[in-house]
C-alpha cells in the first residue's frame, strides 16, 4: 500500500510503500477484543484485601463469665464488634489482570495498523517539527489536516517541539513507536504516523 508523504504544513514531499505484512492483513474483532481486554485489565491495580477474624492476632480465651455479666456473651476478642477486631465479611483480595500469548498481542496491534489503513484513516508526516513549539502553530497546521482526535506515533523518541505544541490540544496523543499499542490506535479517529515510526514498527515486528 502507497501512501503520500506530508509535512505538518499540508505539503506534499514523496509517497512511502507500507509493509504488507504490517499493514495489509484482514482484521478480525475477536483478537482486538482480547487484546483490548487485555491491555485494560492490565491497567487495574490488584484489590487489596482485609483482616477478617481468623487473621486477626488478638486472644481467642473467654474474656468473661457466661453469665451475670451483663453483656453479651462473647467468646474471643476477635469479633466485628471489638475495635481491633477483624472485618465482617470483608474485602477479599483479588488480581484481575491475565495473561495473554505474545504472539496474539503482536498479531492484535497488526490488526488494528491494518484496520485503519483500510478505513483510510492513516497519515503518513516526514516529521513532526513545530516551530519554536508553538501550539498556536500546530492548531493551525492541524486544521489544514483536517486532524481533530488524532493519535500521532513517532520513532524512537517523541519530538520534543510537537509534545510541547501538542501539551494542552485536546484530542491529540502522541506516542513513541515503542508505545504503539491496540487500544490507543482503536479509539483515535485517525492515526498519524511518521517516516521513523514506519521503520521502527517494522523492524518491531521482523524482529
């Protein structure tokens, strides 16, 4: 698949081919869906639990007689109703992410490159230089690309002058290629890729 090339001005400065096998394979909405899944679930902090009363460490003797006491008959200290006592019926602990093949998380961000290649929803940039970081700059440059919920994805490091630009647009993500990942690409209207960000994402996966 060919594709022109623009800067962030609208020019036009070449085509670029995209790698088949990155771009060029049938998407299919089960393996994004696990991949997704996936990729939330890890985001999840594991749910801590609490102390019930067999982990709480108080004496277990009858503290008082059976009866002439008058108060309830308890047998333990550990009981709800004591301070110190351990929980009723509390949190258990529980870890919610899973495990996942590498080989489907690979196969998944490949679906969704492809997915929005298909849709024709991707940009291809020769870089992302904004000029002095101007964000008033890149708004502009922006509408000339008709880019509004946009992720843009760059090569080994994200341009300095575009984060900076790009800090307070709202809408717009921008990602080194390391961090190319299935969910962030779905839920951007378009994707917007540099010259670097192609070569890096295909030396990912031909390594």
């Amino acid at each position: 698949m060919k594709l022109s090339v623009q800067t962030l001005d609208a020019k036009s400065v070449g085509d670029v081919e995209l790698p088949e096998a990155v771009f060029g394979i049938e998407p299919r909405a089960d393996i994004l869906h696990r991949v997704v899944t996936w990729q939330l679930e890890k985001r999840r902090n594991p749910a801590s639990g609490t102390r019930e009363r067999s982990d709480v460490a108080r004496t277990g003797k009858k503290f008082g007689r059976q009866k002439g006491g008058g108060t309830a008959r308890h047998g333990d200290r550990r009981a709800p109703i004591f301070i110190g006592g351990g929980k009723a019926h509390g949190q258990r602990t529980r870890v919610f992410g899973h495990d996942l093949n590498k080989k489907i998380r690979a196969l998944g961000l490949r679906m969704a490159l492809s997915a929005k290649a298909q849709a024709g929803t991707i940009t291809i940039l020769d870089n992302l230089d904004v000029k002095d970081g101007k964000t008033r700059e890149l708004v502009a440059n922006l509408a000339k690309l008709n880019l509004n919920k946009a992720l843009f994805i760059d090569g080994d490091a994200v341009n300095i002058s575009f984060a900076k630009a790009s800090a307070n647009i709202v809408g717009v993500n921008v990602l080194p290629a390391v961090g190319a990942n299935v969910y962030d690409i779905l839920r951007a209207d378009s994707l917007v890729l540099t010259r670097a960000a192609i070569e890096k994402l295909e030396a990912r996966f031909n390594g």
